[in-house]
C-alpha cells in the first residue's frame, strides 16, 4: 500500500511509522494463531 506523504509534517518518521505498524499486524496475526492453537488444544485435551 502506498500512501503519499509528500504534504505531511516535516517532523514525522513515516517509514518507522509503516514498519512498526506492519510490525504490530504481524504480532496480531501470530497472537490470533496461538489463542485458537489453544483452544484446540484444550478442546481436545480438556473435554
């Protein structure tokens, strides 16, 4: 995605900005992954 940031503020980092953001999807992916990981888990060990 592409984001034109030509008028933007001269102060603001916007390459960091997109890497942490893309960095917080990642970990929000990941995080999704392990919590229904388990949930299989303890269905099928629990029940």
């Amino acid at each position: 995605m592409s984001v034109d940031t030509s008028g933007g503020h001269s102060a603001m980092d916007y390459n960091e900005h997109d890497r942490t953001y893309l960095r917080f999807l990642r970990i929000s992916k990941y995080g999704i992954i392990a919590i229904i990981a388990l949930l299989a888990l303890m269905a099928y060990f629990l029940v």
